[in-house]
C-alpha cells in the first residue's frame, strides 16, 4: 500500500508531466517522473512496467500510441517500485541535493543555487515563464529559512528538512 503523502506526492508529479491536461502521460514522461521519485529505471524497465501494470489492471496494451494515466502509473509503483522505497533513504537524497558540498545543513547559498537549477530545468521541459518564479530576494530566502530553523543558527538541519517535507 502506498502511503498517504507519498500518494499525495505521486498525484502531484503526474499533473506536472500531464501539462495537457488530459489524464495520462507518455512513457518517457513517466520514466522520468520515477527517476523524480529517485527510481533509476530504464526505457527498456517502463516499457515492460506498462505492459505488465496494464495485464494486471485487465487492460490490453495498445501496440502504438501508449499512454500512463494515473491509475496504471500507481499500479506500477505500488507494485513494482514501492516496494524498494525507503522513505528515510529517499529524505537523506533529496536533502543532498540541496546540501550538495555534504555539510550537514542547507544555507542560502544552497536555496539561491537550487533555485537557479529549478528555473533552468523548468525551461528545459518548456514551461512558461509565468510557473517559474522569476527571482526570489534574499529577503524571501532568510524567511524560508527563519520559518522552518527550530534551533535558530539561520540553516535547515536534516530535522528541520524532515518537518518541511511534512508540511508540504
């Protein structure tokens, strides 16, 4: 069974990659959508992870033209990759990719550098200018970081990275 916020992560990452609005996604879409999860999977591995999901699901798979709507993208992680998720290996990841020199704690150098990152990659997966934020002050980044800094030294320490992941 897939976990409550995790469910809830999974159905935010599909409307990202569903820019369409039509309830499903291709595959590269998907794969990539895993690899956001921190799944390592291949073209080769989703295209298997379709087929199968579908027979499950008492689906045919349809020789051209396959797309992943959101019930067969949780039945393929549910049952295929859900099982290899370890919620506190996958926290420790994603607080490395903002802690990216190791240091233990996130600053706003760290803040500043992800977002210039996430502005870039939007771009690359064309989103419009208008989703992307186009700056944040430093004043914006103090009181991200004031908001959620329980031991007040003005970083996010992997504790207060772990309640920010629950707030969301």
């Amino acid at each position: 069974m897939i976990d409550r916020l995790y469910l809830e992560e999974i159905k935010q990452s599909f409307k990202l990659f569903d820019r369409r609005r039509i309830g499903s996604i291709a595959p590269n879409s998907f794969k990539l959508l895993l690899r956001a999860q921190g799944f390592r999977v291949t073209t080769q591995e989703i295209w298997k992870e379709i087929v199968n999901g579908n027979k499950r699901l008492g689906r045919r798979t349809p020789s051209e033209d396959v797309q992943v709507d959101m019930e067969l993208a949780l039945e393929v992680i549910q049952e295929s990759y859900n099982k290899k998720f370890e919620p506190d290996t996958e926290m420790k990841k994603n607080f490395r990719l903002f802690d990216e020199a190791n240091k233990g704690y996130i600053d706003e150098h760290d803040l500043k550098r992800v977002i210039v990152e996430l502005k870039n990659e939007g771009k690359k997966m064309g989103l419009d200018e208008d989703d992307i934020p186009s700056s944040i002050g430093d004043d914006q980044i103090r009181a991200m970081i004031e908001e959620f800094d329980s031991d007040l030294d003005s970083v996010i320490n992997f504790n207060d990275f772990r309640k920010i992941m629950a707030f969301s």
